[in-house]
C-alpha cells in the first residue's frame, strides 16, 4: 500500500497573524509555479493558534490544497480549562492536522504519555488527525536505548487506540538532539527508529495498520538533506521546524522530489 508522503512545517512560537498570511501566500504561490502535485506529496503548515484563522480565511479564499494544523491540543472539551483550546473549537477552523506530545511540550509544560494518550483520543473526536510525536534526548541515544525508549512513548500515545483509529495517525519521529541544532541523524539513524515503530504497529495492531501510518522524521531537515532522508524505507515524511518559515526552503522540501535526482 503506498503512503503520500507528508512533509509539515510546524512554526512553533513565530509568525503572528499577519506574518502567517504572508508566509502562506508565498508559499502558495511559490507551490503553484512549481506546479507542486499535492496529491504525489502532502503539504502541512502548522501555525500557532492565533494565525490559524488567517491561515483558514486564505486556504478557503484561494482553495489551496496546502493543509494547516494546530501545535497542540486541550484533552479537554470545553469547562474550567483557562488557556486551553479545544478540540472542537480547532474542528471549527478547518483544521487537518495537530501535534500532540511534541518535545518541548513534554520538556516545558511536563506532558507525559498519559496527557499525550488523552489528547489524542480528544483529536480523534473532533476529527482532526494528530501528528503523534516521539523521540529520545542525547543522554539517552548516548546510551543506545533510542528504539526501546521511542517505541515506549508509541504505546503511551497509542493506549487504548482502536486500529481503524491508529491506522490514521502520523507518527512524527524526533530524536530531541537533533531540533534546532542543525544537528540531523543520519538516514540510517531515522530509518532504525522509524522501522522500528513500523514493526511496533504490527505488534500491537497489524500488518495493515502498520503499512497505513505515515511516520515522519523532524530535526534540523533541510532542502539539502530531505532527499536522502526520504530515501529511507519507513520514513514518509518530515516534520520541519526552524526550516518552515522561510517559505523558499519550506517549498524546496516539499518539492525534494524534483531536486533528489
Ligand atoms: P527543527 O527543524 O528546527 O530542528 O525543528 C524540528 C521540530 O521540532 C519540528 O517539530
């Protein structure tokens, strides 16, 4: 079964409103010139939650096939939550996509597994497909224990998933040594995590299942490393920080098809 390759930018805490339209115009026109194919290579923007609207008012304006997301998610539906948005209210929006469990919400707002399995399940309510992300720090790729410390955060996310549900979620592998570091693994090292989550998909759901996800990779991508990380077997697209906002670059990794040869 071929999966379309996904490439994201999540813009993480840049671009307000204003500075969102004009990335996404740029990277629309830039997309449309290239004749960009969305259906050979998805495209994502993931703006911070007050852009999202502008970003909405320009896809619906322009009918671009550019998809957008949120960073993050409240497990919660709606009550006494001060400083949450819901799931519902993003559903409202138009929103594709959100992450959940990315690093630094685990490191600076102390979400374990638990909260990363509840905001799953509250994306999946509200119909909106969450980018589940993964990935070791540097102590513990040091100590060679990346598979089995990634492989423990797929199971926690996933808890209590049924498989037509897991079958639609992306799995964003980032090993946290290398964001915004301009460090980035190798190709052998994405492929051993992200196969290795693969084969954990067969394990706790099927075969089928683990064909259907998508599983990215995000760290310090590139337009000139994209094409060699692509290249891997179990890696079908990227989840790209600092590289997103600049929407030259963004549109270069998304079109890494037309440079890879
Ligand atoms: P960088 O591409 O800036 O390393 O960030 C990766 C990331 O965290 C995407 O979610």
């Amino acid at each position: 079964m071929a999966r379309t390759p996904f490439i994201a930018g999540n813009w993480k805490l840049n671009n307000d409103h204003m500075e969102a339209t004009h990335t996404v115009q740029k990277l629309a026109w830039l997309l449309r010139d290239a004749k960009h194919d969305f259906s050979e290579v998805e495209a994502a923007v993931l703006p911070s939650f007050t852009s999202i609207r502008s970003v909405q008012t320009l896809v619906d304006a322009d009918s671009l096939e550019l998809k957008y997301g949120a960073q993050d998610i409240s497990a919660h539906t709606s009550g006494a939550y001060t400083g949450e948005v819901s799931g519902p209210m993003l559903a409202a929006l138009g929103v594709s996509y959100v992450a959940v469990g990315h690093s630094e919400r685990r490191q600076f707002h102390a979400e374990t597994d638990e909260v990363v399995a509840a905001k799953v399940k509250a994306a999946f309510e509200a119909g909106i497909v969450p980018i589940v992300c993964v990935g070791e720090g540097l102590d513990i790729r040091k100590a060679g224990d990346q598979v089995p410390y990634t492989l423990a955060q797929v199971d926690g996310a996933l808890e209590g998933l049924d498989a037509e549900k897991a079958a639609q979620v992306v799995i964003a592998y980032e090993p946290v040594w290398a964001i915004g570091t301009g460090e980035v693994a190798t190709p052998e090292d994405a492929q051993e995590v992200c196969g290795a989550i693969r084969g954990r998909l067969v394990e706790l759901y099927s075969q089928e299942v683990a064909d259907a996800v998508r599983i990215q990779y995000g760290g310090s991508v590139k337009s000139g490393n994209i094409a060699s990380i692509m290249a891997q077997p179990d890696v079908d697209g990227a989840l790209v920080g600092g590289a997103s906002l600049d929407p030259e670059e963004f549109a270069k990794i998304v079109r890494f098809k037309a440079h890879a040869a």
